[in-house]
C-alpha cells in the first residue's frame, strides 16, 4: 500500500516538485488512490474497479463472484455496458453488506471519496451521449440545449468538445477546470459573477445507480416526492431505469455528495457559444484595521453591470506593505462579439492579445512554487512581497485579453496542487468576514512567523434553492439574493495549514454562520451541519430514499450526522442475510454504524 508519509516526509514541505512521486509509491499489487494534493489516501479492501466503455462478461478480482448472484447470472451473460457494470457492482454490495463509493479526479480534502470496500474510478467513462448536431451553428442560435454527459469527463474536456462539435457552452465554469463534471455538481463548485450560480443549477438531468443497483433517470416536472419514493419502492434491481420527472427531487440530488448513488451521467442546460473580454488591474486598499476596512462599495458599480463584469472576483494579499497598504488584483470579463486575438497555445504572449506571463506553465507547475516557498522559508518577512510579485503579473489593465469563455475564466491548469478551504456567505457580510480573516492572517505572521505565500480569493454568485449547495438561499441571517465565498489557499504541503484554515473557519462560522465548501479542507461537524443547512431534513429523505441499506455511507457520511436517518431500517429483500443498519445516537463528533445480526 502506498505511503504518502515514506516519500515526502521532511521533503515535502520544501520541496512541492516531489509531489507527483506519491503516484508512483506501492509495496504491493494493491491500487491506492489519492487524491488532487497527494495528502489522502482511499485504500478499498475488495476491490478497486474501473468501469469498461465496451461490453463485458466478467468482472475482475473479488467481483468475479457476482456471476454466482442468481439475479446476475443472466446479465452477465448477456454483456455489460458501462451502466450495467455498475449496477452489477452496487447490488453486489448491497447483497453483502460492502460499501461502494465513486470517485473522479480527486479534487476534494475532505474524505468524500473516502471507502472501506469497493472504490470505482469513473475517469474513463467520459462520453458525451447527446447526439451532435449536423453543423455546430444550428445551436448557435437555439437559447439552449441540454447535453447528457458521462459522469467521469473532465469538466475542460467537456467544455472544449461542447464548443468544437455542438457550438455550446456553460454558463459558468470556475477558475480550475480539472474535475469531473459529476463531481462539480455533487458538491456545488462554482465560479464567479453577481449573475451566475453554481455549476449545479445548470443541472437538468440525472442518471443515478443507487441502492440494490436500481437504474433512476431525475430530471424537471411536477411528481412529488411520495410518487417518486413509491416508484422507486416498486422497482427492481438491475431493471430498467425508474424514471422521476420532479424539479424537487432534483434539487435534492444535483448536490449529493456522493452519497446517493453512482452518477454514470448528467444533464447540462447549455447556451450558444460566446466570448469573454477580460480586464485584470492591480489595486491597492488602504489597511487602518479592521473597523475601517471596506471593499465591497469600491466594486459594486463593475459586478452589478454585466457591461463592465457579469464575471469578476479579486485576489488580495493579507499581508499590507509598509504605510498600510494591501495590493490585490481584481479580474472582470463581459461578453463580446470579438474574435480572439490569438490561439490557445499563445495565451502567455505578454503584448496585446495575449494574457501574460501567468498563463505561462513555466510559472504553474510545482517546481516553481517549491523554489518560492523556500525562499519563503528562509525570509518570511519577504513573503509579502514574493505574493505581489505573483499579483503584478496578473497585470493586464492596458491589454484586455479576449478568448472563448472557458480559457478567460479558467486561469490555472492544476499543476499547481494546493490545499485550500473556503466559506460561503451573504454578499452584503463580506466586508466584516474579509476584515476578520486578514486580521486573523497577520496575527499569525506576527505571533507564529506563518505565512501563506497564496492570496486570499473572493467570489461572487447567486444564491440557489438547491437543498445542500453552500449558496441555498437561506441564510441564517434571512434570505438572500447574493453570495460571496472567500478562499484561503495554502501549496500543498505547508506546514501548519489544517489548524490555520480551521481557526478561520471556526471564527467565520461563529460570527457569519458562513457555510465551508462541501468537497475542500472544512472542519464540518454533524451539529455544525444542522445549524447551516435548514433544508437538511429534506435532504435526508432523499438520502434515505435512495441509500436506505447504507452501501454509500462511509466516514464522511457519518462525519456529516447523515447516517442518523438510516435508524432500523430493515435492508432490501434478496440478501444473503437479515442484517439491520442501526445508527447509535449521536455523542458529540461520533456518529458510529453498528452492525447488528
């Protein structure tokens, strides 16, 4: 099994280079996966499996004994595709009391993915299923058109194939486009603009393998949930899909977590293809404390006009210069009827038309960040000025960069790995909580000597009715239109990032009730999980209607206090034994599962 500590231990934190080698670390024939950073590791005791595009008639490993499942036998035999494959799988575990859980790029720090049993990577099936049209320009002047993807396709994969063969596009994508497109869904990944929410709301579809391998397709309409639930109760497992047309249910599933079931495909609303003209400027913020601290009425009239920015967010530095001041830098695009002034492999030309040196992969790729962060290490007091180095090459006030919407909005390709955590909160709040972190952020430079090299990053969205989307609407402190999240990134690695984040984190939920993000560095907590999500309720008859066995639980699940609706609930006909899932009360941080004969 491979071990992250082995290799990067006292290396690690100087030396980010020597990330990739934990890919590359086993001392047995065992698969590990881990994850975007390297700092976690999934290690499925039966099996870890990956799902075939062609048809197949046996199942590799410790799964070969799904052929010997009476209710198996004859699909086996037959050939399975992708869609089969897994639900062979999830009835499978259901039947023997395993748990299974899907996992994409691994983009996330908080053990979503995490499971005891059966870990499937669904990285392979990355298939559009929508039929292409004749000629990309029949979409063009169409308002929409939904696209069924396969759940494993990347989302800058997806969108590049949108634009190339249907003439499409997201309405939104955000900064880093590595994911899939089921997991930025699942955990309500977002952008930036006043007008644009999440990634999940442009969620009309979805095809789920849940509990007993049962097949449901969720997509807009009127059913209720108790047609729905009966439906569901009435199918049978490995069968044709169950087809649920309610807008309820979907706004219960689009963010699920993972924790539903398998998502083999999804359903994207898209638009006509377009352009983004993108203007980045440093700025400097006078910093007295933060009493005095404002920011917000300094950018309203450019994030409120989509004229000047439909799409803007800002970096800035925590660490003020010397006269008090913070540099920063703030991004804002609108849509424009231009062509691009250069081809995607020339988006680091510094003169016009180009976006400049921080497009340049030589300056996103791991081994430039080790360099800095150990010069870092060795003066801190310099680190300010390392992180406007970064920020003044961000400097495009007198070229304005014009390209497709996905190469303006995304801005890093991932080579960079990072740990961050990031909160959600009402947009009128994000003075007060931005003042609170940078304050937070000196006070540890100046009593611990720890920095982070990365700045701080502001977002904006529009809230949503989603029942688990960190921007639902309802805030503790009432309802609103607007959200912002505010972003604290470390390089992977840093020392002294889970107790930095957390005491953020702790000071944002007490004073904001802001909501961390599901699939980043979080200290989430069952409690704390009630006291953010008035809709959790809700949300927990859907999970119980669709993982009533336990077969998606595991310790994130558990973590969160979902498992608590999951009391005495008898498991489906057809197993190999009378098991019950009985979820003891909760004391404090510990939800336990117990088995019981």
């Amino acid at each position: 099994m491979g071990n992250t500590l082995d290799c990067c231990y006292c290396t690690r934190q100087n030396n980010q280079c020597l990330f990739p080698c934990i890919r590359c670390c086993s001392y047995s024939h065992r698969r590990v996966f881990y994850n975007f950073d390297g700092m976690e590791a999934v290690q499925p005791l039966v099996h870890f499996y990956f799902p075939k595009k062609s048809v197949v008639r046996k199942l590799p490993g410790e799964l070969k004994s799904c052929a010997e499942e009476e209710d198996l036998k004859q699909i086996i035999q037959n050939g399975m595709g992708p869609v089969e494959q897994l639900s062979a799988i999830c009835f499978y575990a259901s039947k023997n009391n395993y748990t299974v859980r899907a996992v994409g790029a691994g983009a996330s720090w908080s053990r979503i993915t995490s499971t005891r049993d059966i870990l499937i990577d669904m990285k392979k099936l990355d298939r559009i299923l929508t039929k292409p049209p004749s000629s990309r320009r029949e979409n063009l002047v169409k308002e929409y058109v939904d696209i069924e993807v396969e759940g494993g396709k990347k989302v800058v994969d997806f969108v590049e194939e949108l634009d190339a063969r249907y003439g499409l596009g997201l309405p939104m994508i955000g900064n880093y486009a590595g994911q899939t497109v089921a997991g930025v869904a699942s955990t309500s990944t977002h952008g930036s603009g006043y007008f644009a929410g999440t990634l999940s709301t442009s969620v009309v579809g979805l095809h789920l393998i849940t509990h007993r391998g049962i097949q449901v397709r969720i997509g807009l309409g009127n059913e209720t949930f108790e047609e729905c639930k009966q439906k569901l109760d009435d199918a049978q497992p490995c069968g044709i899909p169950v087809v649920m047309n309610s807008t309820t249910m979907l706004k219960g599933t689009v963010v699920g977590l993972g924790s539903l079931g398998i998502v083999y495909s999804i359903t994207y609303r898209c638009i006509p293809m377009f352009n983004l003209e993108e203007t980045r400027s440093l700025i400097r913020i006078p910093w007295s404390g933060k009493n005095s601290f404002r920011i917000r009425e300094r950018f309203t009239h450019a994030f409120t006009d989509p004229e000047l920015g439909e799409y803007f967010s800002f970096f800035i530095n925590p660490y003020p210069q010397p006269r008090s001041i913070l540099y920063g830098a703030v991004l804002q695009s609108k849509r424009t009827t231009r062509r691009p002034a250069c081809c995607k492999c020339c988006l680091c030309w510094c003169g016009s038309g180009g976006r400049g040196c921080s497009e340049c992969g030589m300056v996103q790729n791991d081994c430039t960040t080790s360099c800095l962060q150990s010069c870092a290490n060795c003066c801190p007091s310099r680190v300010s000025d390392i992180t406007n180095f970064g920020l003044s090459l961000m400097d495009r006030a007198k070229y304005p960069f014009v390209h497709k919407y996905y190469n303006v909005l995304q801005f890093t390709n991932g080579n960079v790995h990072v740990r961050t955590a990031e909160w959600c909160l009402p947009l009128d709040q994000m003075d007060a909580a931005l003042a609170d972190v940078i304050d937070t952020a000196n006070q540890y430079a100046q009593r611990h000597q720890q920095y982070s090299l990365l700045p701080i990053y502001v977002r904006l969205a529009k809230t949503d009715e989603l029942l688990l989307s960190p921007a639902n609407k309802r805030f503790a402190s009432g309802e609103t239109e607007h959200c912002c999240y505010i972003e604290v990134p470390f390089m992977a690695g840093a020392f002294g990032t889970d107790e930095y984040q957390a005491t953020i984190e702790e000071l944002l939920s007490k004073k904001y009730s802001a909501r961390p993000h599901w699939a980043k560095n979080n200290q989430l907590s069952s409690n704390r999980v009630k006291k953010l999500y008035p809709n959790l309720n809700e949300w927990q008859k859907v999970f119980k209607l669709f993982n009533k066995d336990g077969t998606f639980c595991n310790e994130f699940t558990r973590r969160m206090g979902f498992d608590h609706c999951l009391v005495e609930e008898p498991v489906n006909q057809g197993h190999a034994n009378n098991n019950v899932i009985n979820v003891q009360p909760p004391n404090g941080y510990d939800d336990v599962i117990t088995e019981q004969p």
